[in-house]
C-alpha cells in the first residue's frame, strides 16, 4: 500500500527501491509502536499521538541535534 507513495519520491536521492522505503517506514511505525507499548507506565495515547507525529514529522539526525 505504501510503495505507490515512494515511486519516483523526489527526496529519494540514494535509489532506495520503493520496497525497500516501504519496509523501513512500517519498522519504523511498528518500533515506535512497540516502545510505546512496553514502557512501565505507557503515556496517554493523545500525547503519544503528537509525540508520534513528531518524531516522523523530523529526521533522526534533526531530532538528534535537538539534545545539543
């Protein structure tokens, strides 16, 4: 469902197939997910949604830079 949406993506500078983005966006959906999921004391999931939106709304390296 997902690799319609990457076909011929202009940020696709590296020729990442559309498989191959497809499957990194779902671990990645399933790994924030999952942390979520399995903390001792889970956030609300209102909260959880913003903060979800975020994290895919910015690069690693951009939310990496941010704890300067």
């Amino acid at each position: 469902m997902l690799m319609p949406y990457f076909d011929g993506a202009k940020g696709n500078r590296h020729g990442l197939t559309s498989q191959t983005l497809a499957e990194l966006t779902i671990n990645q959906v399933m790994a924030a997910i999952s942390i979520w999921l399995t903390q001792e004391q889970p956030i609300k999931p209102d909260l959880f949604a913003q903060r979800f939106i975020y994290l895919f709304s910015n690069s690693i390296l951009d939310l990496s830079a941010m704890s300067d």
